[in-house]
C-alpha cells in the first residue's frame, strides 16, 4: 500500500511565521534597546530627584554621573559639580552605588539592530518567495525580470485530435483564403516559379463567436510548421517601452522559426486609429509603431505569415491595414442557413442526438445565430435531455434549446393573475394574427404565454424559410406593423395598453428610423445618408450626421411612419376579432401552441 504523501504547506503558512518572528522580535527586543538609552538632564534635576529619593543605581565617574530612576526604567547622566555632601545626600536617598551602569548600545549596534536586522529579514523572505513561486511557474528565480519585454507567445503544438478544416464548418469562404496559405507553407516553390507572394498579414473580421480564433488554430492545425499565439491586450504593459519590446521578441522568435504563423486575436488592442495627440496611450502607440515597423521589415516570401482576429475594423489606424502589410481581409460572418445547418451537424457529433432530428428545421429556427451560440444550442439540448432522464437529444430539446438562448429558461415559478395572462395572450396573438394576413411575412413557428428569464412574458417566433438577404421598403413596413400588432390588439381587445409592448416600440423605431436614414426609402431626403453606423459587429449603433433642423423631420417622419403601420395594424386586428378572441382563448388554455395550430384555427 502506498504511503500517502502530506500536502506541502502553502507559502503564506511559512509568511507568516516569518512576519511572526519578526513582530517578537520586535516586541521583546526593540523596548530593551530603547529602554536603556540615556537621557541628559541638567544638575538640578538630578538634586530634585536625589531629594524626591527617585534615585535606583548611581555610578559618579570622573566627568559625568550616571544614574537611574528608583525602578531602573531610564538612564540619565549630568555633569559633574563641585558639591562636598554629595554622597552623603545620595546614601540618605538610598541610592545604590553601581560599580558600572550599562550605558547604551553603540549607535552602530542600535542601528543594525533596529533597522537592518528587519530589512535583511523581510529581503531574504521576499527572495524565498519569489524562488518558491518561480520553481512552481516553471521558472528560475530571475527568469520574471529576464522575462521582462518577451513576448511569452504561446507556442500551438500540432496534434493527431487538433482542430482542422474540418472541424470549422459554414465558413466555406473563409476556409479557402486560409487553405491558400496552409498551401503555400508546404508548397512554396509552387508559388516562387510564377513570381507570387503570400500576403504577410491576413485580418479575420466579423461579429463576435463566429470562429474567428478556431479558424486561426485550425492553420495551426492543418499546417506542419509552428504557430505563436498572442492576444492584443497580452503587448500592453505597465511600463512604457515593454510593449514594443514584446513586438520586436515576437518577430525575432516567428524569423528564427520561419516558416511559421503568428496570430494575433483582438488586435485593436494596440493596433487603434492615432489621433495624432501626445496622451496617456503613449505606450500603446509605441507597441502599434513597432508592429508596423516589424511588418516592414521582412520579405513576403520568407515563410512569415501573421494572422490577426478582431470585430472593430472600423477602429484600426490605417497604416496597418494598408497594401503591404494586412493585404487581405478575410470576412467571417454569422452563418447562412446551409452554415447553420452544417455547424449544428458538427457539434452534434459531440453528443447522442435521436435519430430523427431534422437539423434543417433547426437551423432555420436559429436564423441569425452565431456558430457560439449554435454550439450553445446543442449543449443546451443534452442537458435538458439529461435532466429529462433521456439518453439523447431529440427534436424538443433541440427546438426549446433556441428558446432558451434566444429568450432563457421558463420561469416557473413566475405565476400572473388570470387577467395578466388574458391580456398577454392577446399580445402575442395580436403579433401573429397581423404577420399571418400580411404578404410577404414570415410564417409563425410557435406561440407561447410562459414567461421567460429574459423579462418577456411571452413571445412569438417567425421563421423564414430559407435566406434572406434583402428586404424591400413593403417588408419592412410589414414588419413594423407586426411589432405594433401586440399594442394594436390590447387596444381593441381590452381597451387599455400595457407596459408589456416596451421591446416591440423600440425594435418598430429603430427600423423606421433605419428606412428614413439608411436605406434611403423617404422621398423627401431621397438617397442621402443621414445616418453612419459604428460597430458594426459589435451590435451596429449609429449616430446622426445632419443638422438640428434635418433631425427634427426625421422625427416626425419616423413617427408618422409607425403610426401609420400602427393603425394598418389596429384595421387587421378589428376586421378579424373573432379569430382575435378565437385564438387568445385557446394559447390562454394551452399557453404554448405551434404555427400549424395557430393556421388551422385561422383558416377554419
């Protein structure tokens, strides 16, 4: 039988003792030094005391006196006078004659003892320390000072179960640009003999998890040459200077291993528009200048390629992403219906999936998600299969996972009172009774009462049926009128409004405002941009770019344009309010029914 080993004691257990130590030291030593130390008083002084008989041991030599207190706490010492009685005064006192008093440590000694003695003390554990730590980092005791200015990249080691092509799926056209420069790392006498040259940057640039960092490791794993790894904060450094150093020992590194990849996520970390005034980003300019710097100074054919992730382009100095240096720009987007689809067949492999799931369904329910969230969606979907005492994942759990994504999980124990429960069955039916008698809308998926932890009390869910890359000025006036339909029905149905329309209101302003702004579908302001977008991966705000007077009739022609939607919406609710009532009364009993429910009823 093993002998089983004891834990090593952690570091702040030995700290401590130290400091310990150290504080009774502190207590015990430190008083008797300062005890002892002599205090000078005149001559009177020492008569009143002798007097008082506050006099404890006395020591008269040749030019001083030396004495104490009646309790030996303090020394003092005065001069010498000319005083015959002196000694009889000090016998009536009841001095005691001290053939020697111990005057103080020399002030040498004091010093070390009260300064240095600590200082060697907490130098020698900080050392001790930092050695102890160093050996459990993987490093020597100096290697965080020699280490200062490396760039630390991680080093991407090529594995038999690494991540390929293969396992990056529905960016088809991403991978092609990659796949080029894989192929020219192995092959680059293929492009030598015709006079090309790889690019030596390539910028990834899309919304956020849609595989911009697997791409890069999937190079990694597709090509047989090394691959450094550094995210764009990672250069960023307290001192200034350490940044660019990074830079310079990262280039130095990727030129001694040529030929090789170095990839760089997040790049706009240090690689931001300068604006040309001295601030507190001086270090971050600097780390951006030796970056462009390093990219000048290597041929494109020397087997350097550098890869680099970020979803704010717009934010990038132009001098990076100039001819020369990032030559190409690879655009990861959110994936298509087919990307969908082949994203959910890559992660289900992952897990047990029933046999009769149809992934097209699903992926045209998860229309505009990322593949993060498509991964999110499968995993979602084993867990409730688990927690439902199923060996795999079926159809529903598929289906409810893209709930719990797009809207979270039920609340169950969230209970409305019958009439809250009324009305917001008449919202949502209002929603899809007004898409349902519009062209050109997408058909109603599913209908549900059952409040959300997003904050939604309910929701009804579209679903295209296939791509949809452009709208026309009808769609999008449909769709307004669709958000208004929820408010439209409370006024016919109940005769108030809620708060429950919040969402709908701002998601029906913002597309009008795009129309009138962006799209160019007002023909009073015809084709002219009133409107710039920033981030636009990062959820697309936009800001006006016209005058006070010009913003004050796009105000009222927003306005005018929802309420216009708002009252078509109000016209279909009215003509159709015994399908209305027909239909809230059912989701009321049912709380969730599917699309198919929900036209049968209608066309009955």
């Amino acid at each position: 039988m093993n002998e089983v080993k004891k834990p090593k004691k952690p570091l702040i257990f030995y700290y401590g003792i130290a400091v310990l130590a150290v504080l009774l030291f502190n207590l015990l030593a430190m008083p008797r030094i300062a005890a002892r130390q002599i205090k000078e008083v005149d001559y009177g002084t020492f008569m009143t005391m002798t007097e008082e008989k506050n006099i404890g041991q006395v020591d008269v030599q040749s030019n001083q006196i030396l004495f104490t207190d009646k309790e030996n706490k303090q020394i003092y010492k005065t001069g010498i006078m000319d005083d015959p009685g002196l000694v009889d005064r000090l016998h009536d006192s009841g001095a005691v004659f001290a053939s020697e008093i111990i005057e103080e440590a020399s002030p040498i000694l004091s010093f070390l003892l009260t300064w240095i003695l600590p200082m060697v003390i907490f130098i020698g554990l900080g050392q001790l320390l930092t050695r102890q730590f160093m050996k459990k980092a993987g490093g020597g005791s100096n290697s965080m000072m020699f280490n200062m200015g490396k760039s630390n990249a991680k080093v991407y080691v090529k594995s038999s179960n690494g991540i390929k092509f293969s396992d990056v799926a529905g960016e088809d056209e991403a991978k092609e640009n990659l796949a080029e420069i894989v192929d020219y790392l192995h092959n680059p006498s293929k492009y030598s003999e015709i006079g090309a040259s790889m690019p030596k940057g390539i910028l990834l640039v899309g919304p956020p998890g849609t595989g911009k960092t697997m791409l890069a490791k999937a190079v990694a794993g597709e090509a047989d040459v090394p691959f450094f790894s550094m995210s764009g904060s990672e250069f960023v450094e307290m001192f200034v200077g350490m940044g660019a150093s990074k830079v310079r020992d990262l280039f130095k590194q990727a030129k001694e291993k040529a030929p090789c990849i170095v990839f760089i996520d997040e790049i706009d970390a240090i690689g931001g528009k300068r604006d040309g005034r001295i601030s507190g980003n001086d270090e971050r300019e600097q780390t951006l200048n030796q970056l462009l710097t390093e990219m000048d100074g290597f041929e494109g054919n020397t087997g350097v390629i550098i890869l680099a992730a970020t979803n704010r382009p717009e934010t990038l100095d132009p001098a990076l992403t100039r001819p020369g240096r990032f030559d190409r720009r690879v655009p990861v987007e959110l994936p298509d219906l087919k990307g969908r689809e082949a994203i959910l067949r890559v992660h289900a492999k992952k897990i047990k999936v029933a046999p009769d799931v149809d992934f097209e369904h699903i992926a045209r329910m998860a229309s505009g998600a990322s593949g993060a969230e498509l991964a999110n969606i499968v995993n979602e979907a084993a867990l409730r299969a688990v927690r439902s005492g199923r060996k795999s994942a079926t159809q529903a759990d598929l289906e409810e996972s893209i709930e719990v994504v797009i809207a979270g999980y039920q609340k169950k124990n969230a209970i409305m009172t019958d009439q809250e429960k009324m009305i917001v069955a008449y919202h949502e039916i209002g929603h899809a009774l007004v898409a349902a008698k519009q062209t050109n809308s997408a058909p109603v998926q599913k209908i549900t009462i059952v409040p959300r932890t997003s904050g939604a009390l309910g929701y009804t869910l579209q679903v295209d049926e296939g791509n949809h890359y452009l709208m026309n000025k009808e769609e999008i006036e449909n769709k307004i009128a669709t958000f208004t339909g929820g408010r439209a029905a409370e006024e016919v149905a109940v005769g108030s409004v809620t708060t429950g329309a919040s969402n709908d209101i701002e998601q029906a302003t913002k597309l009008a405002r795009a129309m009138i702004t962006r799209y160019g579908m007002s023909e009073d302001f015809d084709m002219v941009a009133l409107e710039t977008v920033t981030n636009q991966y990062l959820g697309g705000d936009a800001s006006l770019a016209c005058s006070a007077e010009t913003a004050s009739e796009i105000d009222r022609q927003v306005v005018a344009l929802v309420k216009r939607q708002h009252e078509k919406a109000k016209q279909i609710i009215t003509e159709n309010k015994d399908k209305l009532d027909q239909l809230a009364q059912y989701l009321y009993r049912n709380e969730t029914i599917t699309g198919e429910e929900f036209m049968n009823i209608l066309n009955s």
